[in-house]
C-alpha cells in the first residue's frame, strides 16, 4: 500500500473559499479512482509553531498499490486539480510539498 502525503504552502493572498474549493477538487476525486483506501484532508493544527514552514493544508491518501497511485497520478481530474493547487502555492511548485511511503 502507498500513502501519498501532499502539503501545500498556499499563497496568503488566496482566500479561504478558494483553497476549501481546492481541497475539494482533491476530495472528488476519490469518487471516480478505483484504488484509493483511504483520504484525510485538512489543516495544520500542530501546536509546534513554525514547524510547518508556511504548509498549512495538506491531504494523504491511501492507495491499495503504486500501480493505483500511478494512474491517480496520469488522471486529468488530478492534473487539473494539481495545477490549480500549484498556481495557489507560494512560488507555485515550490510551495507544494509531496511525499510518498510505502505502508
């Protein structure tokens, strides 16, 4: 299994509804990609100030294979959404943090 962890660094000058219409996008996906176990989608609410380096929202997702991941990953629904949580970020990609690990 494979979690796709995903934090973003939105620009302060997006608003509130722009980036919960964002996370939103993220979350629809889960209706039409068969492979996905589990999403969690949210704000930061660590109490460890400035360890979140400006990564305010996040989501993970939890994918039955990396062959699963994979096609999430070619989807147009998430290259959409993707590039659109890119033009939010902090100097765009570079405001997008991403990781995955086999669980």
């Amino acid at each position: 299994m494979i979690r796709h962890c995903v934090f973003v660094n939105f620009d302060p000058a997006v608003s509130e509804t722009t980036i919960d219409d964002l996370m939103q996008a993220i979350a629809d996906l889960r209706s039409h990609l068969a492979g996905i176990v589990a999403m969690e989608i949210g704000a930061n609410v660590s109490p460890e100030v400035g360890m979140d380096k400006g990564y305010s929202r996040g989501f993970t997702i939890d994918f039955d294979s990396a062959d699963s991941r994979d096609i999430y990953l070619a989807d147009p629904a998430h290259q959409a959404a993707g590039a659109k949580l890119v033009n939010a970020a902090v100097g765009g990609i570079d405001g997008i943090f991403v990781y995955d690990m086999e669980i």
